[in-house]
C-alpha cells in the first residue's frame, strides 16, 4: 500500500498507541504519589515488607538491594536478588509497601517455576534481538526491490516482541494478586490498606496492557505498511 509523501493514515495507529502509554504512565504516577503519602499502619518500610514476605514464602537465598532511580523496582532471577528504588526501599508509605510485595510476587514465581515466568525470560533475548533488527531488516527488504523473505523475517521478529509484552501480561497481573493477598494475610496492611495497595497495583497493571496494546498496533501498522510489498513479490 502506497501513500503520498508525508501522508500516511497508519500514523494513527501510534499515535494512539502513545497516547495509551502516557495515560497508563500519568495514572500510575498520580496514584504512587498519592499513597506515598499515607503511611502504612504497621510501620514497615519496603525493604523490611520484602523481608518478611520472602521468609514467610519459605525464600530465603534471595537478596534485596537499593537502586537508583524513581519506580525502577524488579526482581533479578539471575542474581535473584529483589531491587527496590529508592522511593521504596526506605518508605514506608502504602505504596512503597505495595510495590515491594508486588516484585516479592515475582520471586515466588520464580520458585515455583511457574509458566508464563519461564516463557518470558525465554522471550528476553528474542524480544531484545528482535526489537533491534525488525525495522531494519524490513527496511532493507524495500530498498532492495520488496524482497518478502527479508520483509517477513523482519515482521516474525517482530512478532516475537510483541508475544514477550502479551506474555507479560500474566505475569505481571499474577504477581499483583499474589502481593494483594500476602499483604492482607500477613498483616502488612489492615483495612482500608488493602483497597488502597489494589489501587497501587491495578494502576501499575495499566502500564503493561497500554504497552502490550501500543505494540499490537505497532504490528498492525506494520502489516499494512508492508501488504503491498509481500503482495508484489508472491
């Protein structure tokens, strides 16, 4: 499909795509920044959170550690060590207590082997290959006369990026559930806490479905940028 210079209709598609993602990401913001503000009745900061979730799932080879930087919390399987931020690690704010149970949910898939966890770091170093050469790959393929094998090459690695953020999905929205009911069981947070950490979390959540869903739309416009290409050359 051919569009006359500097008209291109699929432009919608990403922007759309961003307009998620800013969404997701300024509801996430707002909601953090609102329940840093409320200090959690039981007085634990995140650190201390993750320490007591972790033993009491039975995990205790698995480390915690600052790191720099504003909501860059994860957990490392490599390493296995929980990194909190270090809005997180010191806080002691519903928030902070939230996301640190939140990555906590991911060392305890990683005990379990569950499934999606495992598929997803299987997907890493396709994804990350992939998120790196599809384009150009792609772009080669219509340099060089349209060449489909190029062209499609270049949209299965791309495809492969966009499984890596669908997969995510589960597993983000598991560890999520599993930190909402620990909290409550543990006493980590009591009563209205446990609405606000849901609150915490859900908006969390919203960053993983807008990036999903911008990457989706992504390949959409891909394969209708390229239709004409694949077609010419059958």
């Amino acid at each position: 499909m051919y569009y006359p210079m500097y008209f291109d209709p699929t432009y919608i598609l990403i922007i759309i795509g961003v307009l998620l993602s800013l969404a997701a990401s300024t509801k996430v913001k707002s909601t953090f920044s609102r329940y840093s503000r409320v200090r959690s009745l039981s007085g634990l900061t995140g650190a201390q959170t993750a320490e007591r979730i972790l033993h009491q799932a039975g995990i205790y080879d698995v480390g915690i550690a600052r790191i720099s930087g504003d909501l860059t919390d994860h957990y490392d399987p490599s390493s296995k060590t929980l990194r909190l931020s270090d809005s997180v690690y010191g806080s002691n704010s519903v928030a902070a207590v939230s996301v640190a149970a939140h990555e906590c949910g991911h060392a305890i898939q990683h005990q379990e082997n569950y499934a999606p966890l495992k598929i997803r770091a299987a997907l890493v170093p396709v994804a990350n290959f992939g998120a790196g050469i599809s384009w150009p790959l792609i772009i080669i393929g219509i340099l060089l006369g349209g060449s489909s094998l190029l062209i499609n090459i270049g949209i299965w690695l791309f495809v492969a990026v966009v499984a890596f953020h669908l997969v995510t999905l589960p597993v983000e929205l598991n560890a999520s559930s599993r930190a909402l009911k620990i909290m409550e069981s543990s006493g980590v947070l009591h009563g209205d806490e446990n609405r606000y950490a849901k609150e915490v979390l859900g908006a969390a959540a919203l960053t993983y479905v807008a990036s999903a869903a911008s990457m989706i739309l992504q390949l959409l416009r891909l394969l209708i940028l390229t239709r004409g290409f694949r077609d010419n050359d059958r």
